[in-house]
C-alpha cells in the first residue's frame, strides 16, 4: 500500500500498482489546466492514483477499467482520500458512450508479448498488449477523439518500444494535434528482463543502451 497526500492508496495483488510511467503521466497530468469545471476521464484507472491526482485539483472525474478487482479498488481509495470520483465498469470508451471530456488520461497495457491472445485474468492483463505492444493502444487512439470535446487534451504515456511515431501518426490521422511532451529512459522491469531475448529477435532493442527502455507521453489536442 502507498500513499496519495498522506492518504492510503490501495494496491492489492492483481491491480498495477504505480510505478515509472505512472509518474511521468502524473507530471504531465499536473501541468494541464484544471479547476471545479473541468471534466476529466480517466481510462484503464488501475488503483486510480490518476483519477484521484485530478480530483484533488477540483475536476470532475470519471474512471474506468475493464478489471473488477481495479474499479473496486480505485472506489476503496477514493473513499480513503474524501474524494468523489465515478469509477465504472466496462471497455475504454464502451462504458462512457455518448459522453464528452475535457481531458482523456491513460496509462494502457502496451508492453510485447511473445503470446498475441491478450490475458483476461492476472496481473499481466495490466500489462501484456499483443506482439507489437499495441493491441490496446491502438484501440484508444481510435475511440478516445470522440470522447473529447473541442479544444480537449489526451495524455496518453507508452514505451517506445511499440512505436511512439505510429501513435503519433495514428493520432493525428485521428484530427488530433499530437506530440511527445515527456520523456523519460529507465532500466528494464522484471518484465522486460525476462523477454529481453525475444525482444531482441524481434529487432525492438536498442543497441546503444539493449537493458533500458524509454516511456513518452504523447499529449494530443482537439482541434
């Protein structure tokens, strides 16, 4: 269990408990402008740690997961923080259809796989996105321009390792202005040691530095 401002944050076995990534997300996340009127969607919420960061500045805040065990636990830690959050259940934009926000928040599973079926169950379900890393991404570079409304952001944090350009590129084919506003390089996780071989044979290692990999968040904006 950690803290969010001295409260507890919740991370029980089998929900992603926050980490690099996470981190960058939430410095980008406090950069953007947000007040009591702003309206905030928070997709793949995890322990909720980004929903929560947005309540705390005052913004209406919608949090989503496809796992139980998550929305369960994003509800417990707002609960434990005094703060209101809407956590629902359901598939990136399915459970919010027809909503619009102010500002998208993601931090989806998009590490290689060397399996393509994506897990429905276990931590890697918060993790694994298919072959290239982009089994989930791509579907919220897809669904996530109709969730916003004019002028509204997407922050959106990934590694490289499944193709910052094609983000980008799939993004702005999307009618979104989008770009890479942080970056950062952190050594290998325990998951990514474990494939560093297949990813290897997979061409995705950098040869300058094959034990670390670089996480961006891509911020992107409705025109």
């Amino acid at each position: 269990m950690g803290t969010l401002g001295g409260s507890p944050l919740m991370t029980p076995p089998g929900v992603y408990a926050p980490q690099q990534d996470t981190e960058l997300l939430v410095r980008a996340l406090l950069r953007e402008e947000i007040s009591a009127r702003t309206d905030v969607l928070d997709l793949g919420t995890g322990s909720g740690v980004l929903a929560l960061k947005a309540a705390c500045l005052g913004a209406r805040v919608t949090a989503v997961d496809i796992d139980w065990r998550s929305v369960l636990t994003t509800r417990l830690n707002a609960l434990f923080a005094r703060r209101r959050v809407t956590v629902r259940h359901g598939d990136l934009t399915a459970a919010v259809a027809g909503r619009a926000y102010d500002l998208v928040v993601s931090n989806p599973p998009y590490v290689p796989s060397p399996t393509p079926r994506l897990p429905r169950r276990g931590p890697a379900r918060a993790w694994d996105a298919g072959l290239d890393g982009r089994a989930v991404l791509d579907r919220l570079c897809d669904e996530a321009p109709a969730a916003l409304r004019p002028r509204g952001v997407l922050l959106i944090v990934h590694s490289a390792l499944c193709g910052t350009r094609r983000t980008l590129e799939r993004l702005a084919g999307a009618g979104l202005d989008a770009s890479v506003s942080d970056r950062a390089v952190i050594p290998f996780g325990p998951v990514l040691r474990a494939r560093r071989s297949w990813l290897s044979r997979q061409g995705l290692l950098s040869e300058e530095n094959p034990d670390r990999e670089e996480l961006v968040v891509i911020r992107a904006r409705h025109t």
